[in-house]
C-alpha cells in the first residue's frame, strides 16, 4: 500500500462541516407520529408535519442528521462525501429550498471529458463518435415503453443496431455502474427509463450541508436506533434502546438493507406483499475517494465529468476541481466495491488505476485524503437501492401503507427520482400527506383530528 494512505480519512468519523444547531430532547416521548431516520426523507416529512401542526420526532441512529447526505471539512474545503449532485434538477424540490436560503447553485457540465487508454484526451473525431453513441443508447434506454416482458437494460445495445462501437464497454461502465450504481445487465430496464434525467446542479457549501440545514428546529434523537415496532394493536409501539414510544403511525424511512436483515422488526410480520417489494430492492455500490492532486491533467475543468475509455466494470469516474477548487472525487461502483470491501483498498484501486493510465509520476503529488464506506456503514449498507429485472414495481409497492398506520417513504420508494436525495425528500412529503389524511379520517362516525 503506497504510504500516501496514511492521510487517508475515514469519512464516517470525519466531523460534518458547518454543524447545525439542531434542538435536542434528552428523552424521547410519545408523539402523534414517530419518524424513523433523520435522513432527507425523514427530514421533509418532519417538517410538512411541523408545518402542518402534527405532533412528530425523529428517531434517528446516527449521532448526526442527514443520512447518506453528509458534507465534512477537508483541506480547507467543504467536500460532500456522500450525495453531492442535484440531480433532476426541474424536479427537484431541494433546488427550490437552496435558492430560499439564498445558496448558490451552479450547473453541472453535461458533456463528459473523456481520456483515451493511451492517457490523452480523446481526439474531436473520436470525442464526436463517442458522444453520438452514448445519446443514441442513451435516448434508446429511456424510450422503453414500461410494458411487456421484463428485460435487462443493456438489451438497448442490440436493438440500435448490429455494429458494435469501441466505446460500448465505456458507455456500459458510465451508464451503468458509474450512473446507476450497477451493470446494465443487472438494473431493470423499467427502472432505468423511468428515472426522471434534466439539468445537474452542485449547491454551494455542499449538498449534506443544505440538508443539514433544513434540520434545524425539528424533534430529533439522536443515538436512538429502533429496533422494533409492535403494530399488534390500534396504534404503534417503537422499541428503542432507551425506552418504548407509542404514537398512531409511523414512518420507516430507514435504507432497505436494515429492513432486509431485520434489524428493524415487525410484530406480527408486515404482509407478504410489503416483505415481497422490501426484498425485491438491492443494494446499488458506489463510493467516493476524495483526492487532491496538483499535477492533475484537467485544469481547464471545473465540476466536470471525467470519463476514461475502457472496460464496462473494472473503470472508475472523476468528477474534476470540485466547486473550482483543488480536490476531486474518483468515483467506483458495483464489482469494484465489492472487491474492495476497506476504503484503503479502494484508495489503492484508485491510484493504480490512475497510475495505469497518466503514468506514476504523474501521480507523484497525489494525496487520497477520504474514501467514503457506505457499503460498510451499518446504517445504510449501500449507496442507494437499485431494481433488477423485473422489480421495478417494488418501489410502487413500497409506497402502500400497511395497516393505515405504517408507513415507509425513501429513495427506494420513488419511481422517478430513485437513488437521490431529491427523491427522498419528496417521498417524505408524500408520505406525509398520507399519514396527515390517515389522521383526520373519519373513525365511526367521528373525525380523528391531529394534536
């Protein structure tokens, strides 16, 4: 391992830039509604309730708001080290909530460098050809109708046409791992389509940090993992390690792989359709290492994509001079991950990979300064949840509440918007409204109003 490492950072116990004061409550109490997870889900439906006059708290495992959404100090910068695109950005209520608080919001490039195998950047004939390629499969992806038999979305590839291009492996790798967090032979083509796809945009001061504010004022326990939730009888009852809650609904927004591995149980068991959709979901790897680099190739390029011909797996993504400053994200997915399970390794991969293809000297002031673990972290296990072939309806499954009283609301539950924050939190609005409806339901001839 190159001693280089040794200023590597784990990002999960790195301190959050620009901490928030966020009202804290020494003991949890019952509440019309108990919210699961202070994540960007958790967070909108707190708040809609707020606005609202519902009686809510958060219950949230982490001693931090904000979830996989998480910005942190590094060499003088604000560095998301989870979520940092806006993306969606036409549909995206967290774009509207950032101009609210006056931030600035910069637009994100939407062509790609790309960098040849030989190190240099593609020449214009080959840089046209690739860019052509990518948007015919690109708008062949997205034009799948949703209906007939379930398929992979790498079948687009043989439906263009019958001339494979040297760049397929590459548009594979950015289309798949790199965009969705997994193979195109894997992902759901209902899946893929359905993602709502317009302007990216990069917020000032960091994406976890606008989360972070919006944090702020709301009922939030913290190191109050849930380990429980007894729906046995007219309400809810949530166990936690410091005490039993009671409240007339609850909203799970927990990542899926704590529900898949029950770290979070249910008495009696949810119904088999709810288990059926929680397990049909499958945890998408992605993962930054932060670098900073001063003999980096791309300084005429802020915030810009960087693309590297090569194979469908074994390739990683850079986003160059994050915010216009001095550090860059190489981004790894799927198998890469996975074969790497210590963000060391990945910071390994990482520079052998570079070294690979710019040469080791160029490498000779390269620092990897964090690499980030959300495969590892035992709050999430995963970037985001993705749908293989033929579960694309789990999401919409996922969104039905189950005995009127519980509720579940995530990335993983938004049809358009799956795999980012902007989907959560309009997924916690949802869910919101739904239990706020559920609360003023008329019960035996009486209207059950909120406290």
């Amino acid at each position: 391992m190159s001693p280089r490492h040794e200023t590597l950072h784990d990002a999960r116990s790195t301190r959050s830039a620009a901490p928030a004061q966020i009202r804290r409550k020494p003991q949890p109490r019952d509440a019309d509604v108990i919210i699961i997870g202070a994540g960007a889900a958790g967070i909108a439906a707190a708040r809609n309730l707020r606005r609202h006059g519902v009686d809510s708290l958060i219950l949230e495992a982490r001693d931090r708001p904000g979830g996989r959404a998480q910005t942190i100090a590094l060499a003088g910068q604000a560095v998301d080290i989870g979520a940092h695109w806006l993306h969606a950005a036409d549909a995206n209520a967290l774009v509207r909530q950032a101009k609210r608080l006056g931030l600035r919001l910069s637009e994100a490039a939407q062509e790609p460098l790309l960098i040849a195998r030989t190190g240099e950047r593609a020449d214009p004939q080959s840089y046209v050809a690739f860019m052509r390629r990518w948007e015919s499969v690109y708008d062949a992806m997205i034009a799948h109708p949703g209906s007939g038999p379930a398929r992979a979305a790498d079948t687009v590839f043989s439906q263009i046409d019958d001339t494979p291009s040297r760049f397929d492996d590459t548009i594979r790798f950015l289309h798949g791992p790199f965009d969705s967090g997994v193979g195109l032979d894997t992902i759901d083509a209902s899946d893929f389509a359905a993602a709502v796809d317009d302007a990216d945009l990069f917020v000032e001061g960091g994406y976890g940090a606008l989360i972070l504010r919006l944090a702020r004022g709301l009922a939030i326990h913290y190191e109050t993992p849930v380990t429980s939730i007894d729906w046995s009888g007219a309400g809810v009852r949530v166990e936690t390690p410091r005490g039993t809650l009671s409240a007339r609904a609850v909203l799970v927004t927990a990542p899926l792989p704590l529900l898949q591995s029950e770290a979070i149980r249910f008495a009696p068991h949810l119904p088999l359709e709810t288990l059926q959709a929680i397990h049909a979901l499958r945890p998408a790897l992605y993962e930054h290492v932060v670098l900073s680099w001063a003999d980096h190739p791309f300084t005429d390029a802020v915030n810009r994509l960087v693309a590297f011909e090569g194979d469908a797996r074994d390739n990683l993504g850079m986003l160059a001079n994050i915010d216009g400053a001095h550090l860059h994200y190489a981004d790894i997915a799927a198998q890469i991950v996975a074969a790497c399970p210590d963000p060391r390794d990945r910071a390994g991969y990482v520079r052998e990979f570079l070294g690979a293809r710019f040469g080791s000297r160029a490498l000779a002031r390269c620092d990897v300064l964090a690499a980030s673990d959300w495969a590892g972290d035992p709050w999430t296990g995963c970037a985001w949840m993705y749908a293989p072939v033929g579960a694309h309806g789990a999401r919409a499954a996922l969104r039905e509440p189950v005995g009127e009283r519980i509720h579940f609301a995530g990335e993983a539950s938004s049809a358009t918007q799956w795999g980012t924050i902007g989907g959560a939190w309009d997924e916690g609005e949802r869910a919101a409204d739904l239990i706020r409806a559920g609360l003023t339901a008329p019960v035996g001839g009486a209207v059950i109003q909120a406290a």
